[in-house]
C-alpha cells in the first residue's frame, strides 16, 4: 500500500513539474527556461530542482520562515565552529562583550547589499530584532539600538555566554527592512523575505513548491558565479516518494531537512542509492539520538532502571540497521567532536545479564514498558523494534505502539508513555541551544531535568565565568559526567546530514558542500546538460 501511495505521490509530481517548467511569477521570471548556463566551459540547465520534505514557510509563520531559507536566503551576524568551539565573523566582523554579556557591541562589514539592493547596516539588524521582540519569540533578545551605521549594540537579560553564541542560530537570521509591508515597521507583514544569502525568493506556492534565484550581490561578494537560473524545491514530505523522483529524475537532488531529526534520506537507503550512481554526501553531525525516558513517574523515576536499559542496548547492532552510515554512541551522549565529550572519558557498556540483574534484585522482571514511536520516519521504526527484542532478552517486557505523528505527539505532550526516541544536539550551531531546550530547568522541549544536570547546564549558559572557553570546557565535563551518572538518557548514534544528487550534479566536494555547522548549501550546485 504505502508503494502504491508513493507512486500516485510521484505522478502529482511530475504533473507539478510541468507546471513549475511554467512559472512565470516574481523576480527574474522573464528568463527562458530552455536556455543554460555556462560556468568555465561547461553548460549547465538552466534550472536545478530539489525534492525537500518541509514547506519552506515564505510568508512566515509562529517560528518564522522555514530553516531552508534561513540558510540560502539569509545570513547571521556570526557563525559556530563546534569543533573548535568557536563563534565565528559573518556580517559582523567583530564584536565586545560588555556587562558580562548582557551587552554586545557589533561592528558589521561594509559594502554588503541585500538581494533586492539595499544596503547591509545597523538599521538593519536593529528592524530584525525589533521584530523579533514585537514577535515574543522565544530568543528575541531585550533590546537593541544603533550606535552608528555600522555598529550595534544588543542586549539580554541574563549574563553569559549563550547570548553570543546564539546569534548563530537560523531565528536570528538578519532580515532586510525591505521584506514587510509597511516597510522598516517590525509588526509589518511579511511580503517576502529579502537577505544577503545566495538565494532570493520569486515564487512560493505552500506546501507544493518554492523558487529562487540567484542574489548576484552575495556572488559577487563570494567571487563565485551561479550555475543556476533558478533553483526549485518541491516540497515532497514522504521519503518513499522523494527517492522516486531522484531516481525518475524528476529532482535533481534531495536533502535532509536542513534543521536535522525528521524528513532525511532513511539512512540504509544511502549505500543502494550510492551503488546506482548517485552522489552521496555526508556530514557528522552533533545530533545524537536517544532513549528518552518519562523520568518524573515511576518506573524510570528510578536512574537504576535507566542504567538497566542502558545496560540492554547494544548499539553496535542499533547502527547495522543504518548499513553503518552513523556512529555508535558508546562513548558519551553527545558526538565526539562537540567541547569536552572526549575528555569526560565516559563508556556506556552493553551487559545485558546485568540490566536483568538489577531488575531482579528489585522484584521487576518482566517489567511493562510502555514504549512509543512516531511512525513518520521508516527507519526509526526499525531501531524501535530492535531496542524492544533487546529489552526483551534483559527482562524488560516493552510494548511497542507505533503511532500516526498526531497521535504521538498527544501521547508525548501528555506524558502517556514510559520512553520514546528523541535526539538532543542539532547542527553545529544549535549545540548551545539544544543543551538549553533540553537540559535547562524548565524547558518545552525537555530530554532530561535534575538539580545537578540542570545548575551545570544554567552554569554553562549564564555564568559570566563560562564565557571564557577554559572554563567553559571544565564545566562541559561536569554536565556530560553527571547526565551519565544519572542515565538521564540513553545515546543510540550520532546522526549525519545528508544530500543525494545526480550523477550530472556539479557540487563542491563534501567538505565545502556543508556549511561549518553542517546544512547542504545549494549556492554553488549545478546540473550539466
């Protein structure tokens, strides 16, 4: 059934695909569609298509535009290096941090332009933020003013480091005046969103379609030349139906979804794909997915039955099921790369007679586990069943519900279970961030909360001393060691970010196809006629 669902999905494609070949809407549409480009002697089409699976929420929405667009379309004052863990120049080029943190002065570059020719500056960043506030996003920051065309100064609540780092994220992305009616007016309405990223928005049809051109000012910028005359994304949600149409070439390429955690290339698919000719792209990525525990009711109020579920899980095995495209978390719940998981020298161990042990010394074998799972993405569904036959051989007794996503996130939201799959960490710019969603007293999207967890996390955070790196690291080291000493919860893998493209495709290779945290970046693809 769900083959013959994937097949009529793919006709509507191809139906589509006639239709978008037609489009004549927004910027840059007068171009014909039968001419090509050409790049260095080589003639690419003139237009590049890719299969994604979310909307990419031109017109805006609760959490902004999607994250697509906040990486092609626009760009953020600064970048993350979680390797290094270092914040990085981007529009701005430098920075001072006053008042502990709770103030930062930016000085931006000159001479940058927005795609619709406006000029880059203070004014800019100051309508972005504003909006931000007017909007009560949830990392709008206190306030903000110009000091001069160039120079800004933003402030925050709080102390500490988080608020440097996160003006890296993809909500803080700087968005020209120019892009709401009326313009320069932060409670205007969003016409379309105009940056100073590669792309620049012509048309955008929800939840079917978006298209963009190249911004010639950011290739100018780059000294780079665009391979594209326009770069059409076609929102095809099902997994299933996005490998059809790279495989009919009707796209040219599909991406994970660029945020992480939901809407990728199921991951054993990767080595057929690869075999066929396709060229696959990966990156390691800080997403590490768990076992996430209802640790507030009982059972799993309990951290020794954590540790026994911990103790069950051999992950070796978790990753077979992904042909070995992702990493075995033995070794801390968070990649290896991030600040300080190596140096906390943590091992999870796989004793299964152990896990059985503790269950019997507490008069629990055969204890019930309610156990559930969205069943949006395929391959989760096959670690859900693994991890159940693996609690089973412990003395666990899980029951599996795989659930339709509304009927997930009802059971979730209202705590109608005993554990679930969950990732904390992200991309490399949201590795601060997750550590505040998912670690911090109080937060939404909670994985784990303890006193301990929770005062190292807020420490990391808001601590004036943590803005220094040293410190910060010792303090990583803390977090890391007490969420193991408590199995606050249990790490799987460690994720990838992926993107599959025609064997026509030209990209720069894998290294310089990713951004520094970790998205596909389309800016420099084309497809060879």
């Amino acid at each position: 059934m769900r083959k013959i669902i994937g097949l009529i999905a793919l006709a509507l494609i191809l139906i589509g695909g006639v239709f978008l070949a037609g489009c004549t809407g927004g910027e840059n549409s007068n171009e014909n569609v039968n001419n090509k480009v050409t790049n260095n002697n080589v003639v690419y089409k003139d237009v590049f298509t890719l299969g994604y699976g979310k909307d990419h929420r031109l017109t805006g929405g609760k959490w902004g535009i999607g994250f697509f667009p906040k990486t092609h379309v626009l760009e953020r004052l600064v970048e993350y290096d979680v390797n290094n863990d270092k914040v990085l120049p981007s529009l701005a080029e430098s920075w001072e941090i006053k008042d502990n943190g709770k103030t930062i002065i930016f000085h931006l570059k000159k001479g940058i332009k927005f795609s619709d020719g406006t000029e880059f500056n203070a004014y800019a960043v100051k309508f972005t933020m504003d909006r931000l506030i007017a909007k009560k996003h949830s990392l709008a920051p206190k306030g903000c003013d110009v000091i001069d065309n160039y120079t800004v100064a933003i402030y925050f609540d709080k102390p500490g480091f988080f608020n440097l780092v996160k003006m890296a994220e993809y909500h803080l992305s700087i968005m020209a005046p120019t892009s709401v009616n009326p313009v320069g007016d932060p409670n205007g309405t969003l016409v379309r969103p105009i940056g100073t990223g590669p792309f620049k928005v012509v048309d955008y049809k929800r939840d079917q379609y978006a298209i963009y051109a190249p911004n010639i000012y950011w290739y100018e910028r780059n000294g780079v030349e665009p391979k594209f005359k326009k770069f059409v994304v076609k929102i095809i949600p099902d997994e299933d139906t996005r490998i059809l149409a790279l495989r009919s070439g009707e796209v040219d390429a599909i991406s994970d979804y660029v945020h992480g955690g939901s809407e990728y290339t199921p991951r054993n698919q990767l080595p057929i794909l690869e075999k066929e000719g396709f060229k696959v792209y990966k990156k390691n990525v800080p997403i590490t997915w768990v076992i996430a525990f209802n640790y507030k009711q009982a059972p799993f109020n309990d951290s020794e039955l954590r540790k026994a579920v911990s103790l069950a899980i051999n992950r070796d095995d978790i990753v077979k099921i992904f042909d070995n495209q992702v990493r075995p978390a033995w070794h801390g719940m968070f990649a290896p790369e991030v600040p300080g998981m190596k140096e906390a020298n943590i091992t999870y161990k796989y004793n299964p007679e152990k896990a059985r042990d503790i269950l019997k010394k507490k008069g629990l074998e055969g204890l019930k586990v309610r156990f559930i799972v969205d069943k949006g993405q395929s391959d989760q569904i096959l670690v859900a069943q693994l991890i159940q036959e693996q609690l089973k051989k412990a003395g666990f007794n899980p029951e599996l519900e795989i659930l339709e996503s509304g009927a997930y996130k009802k059971k979730r939201d209202s705590g109608d279970y005993d554990m679930r799959l969950y990732y904390i960490g992200g991309t490399g710019r949201r590795f601060y961030l997750r550590l505040y969603w998912r670690f911090y007293p109080g937060g939404k999207w909670d994985a784990y909360e303890s006193e301990k967890v929770c005062s190292l996390c807020k420490k990391i955070l808001e601590d004036p001393a943590d803005i220094n790196p040293e410190v910060r690291k010792k303090d990583l080291i803390k977090f890391y060691r007490a969420l193991y000493d408590e199995m606050g919860v249990v790490p799987l893998y460690h994720d990838i970010m992926t993107a599959v493209m025609s064997p026509k495709v030209d990209a720069p290779s894998p290294d310089k196809f990713f951004t520094i945290s970790g998205e596909p970046f389309f800016a420099e693809v084309g497809v060879r006629k």
